[in-house]
C-alpha cells in the first residue's frame, strides 16, 4: 500500500478502486492524499469524508463542477489541471 498509485481510463471503478485502497490504508494507520483531476464537487461522498478521517485522509480537487470535453478541453479546464500538478 505504499508509494503512489494512478488510475486513469475509460469506464468505471477508477474512484472506487482508489477509495477501497485508501480507507485500508487509512485503516491500517497510514496517511493518504487523493487527488482528483477533472473532478470540482465538493458535496460527493469521497470529499465530504475527508472531514471525518481528517489527518489521515485528503483529498484535492481539480476541476470545474461542470464535464470536461475531453477531445475538447477549455484553456480553463487546462490551467486548473496544470494547478494540480
């Protein structure tokens, strides 16, 4: 569970995937970082856990509420990413 850990593609499971692997570590007394990209809501369930698990667990977001074009994306959908890196 050590080092760091990156899921992209296409479809599903990448958020669950990096959550399951995340509350086990946290579990097992290590600390995590998540960051999101293309991801800006702050009401969904893995950003608002962070409250409660917080030093252990936080999460970064870097994106706007709205989907990003990805065969298209806007200067400002870049520059937020560029942000996170």
């Amino acid at each position: 569970m050590k080092g760091l850990h990156i899921y992209t593609g296409d479809g599903g499971g990448k958020t669950v995937a990096a959550l399951g692997l995340a509350l086990r570590a946290v579990g097992h007394g290590h600390k995590v970082i998540i960051i999101q990209f293309m991801k800006g809501r702050r009401y969904i369930g893995e950003y608002k856990i962070a409250r409660r698990l917080y030093p252990e667990y936080n999460i970064y977001q870097f994106g706007r509420e709205e989907f990003v074009d990805l065969k298209n994306p806007s200067d400002e959908d870049k520059k937020i990413a560029e942000e996170g890196l």
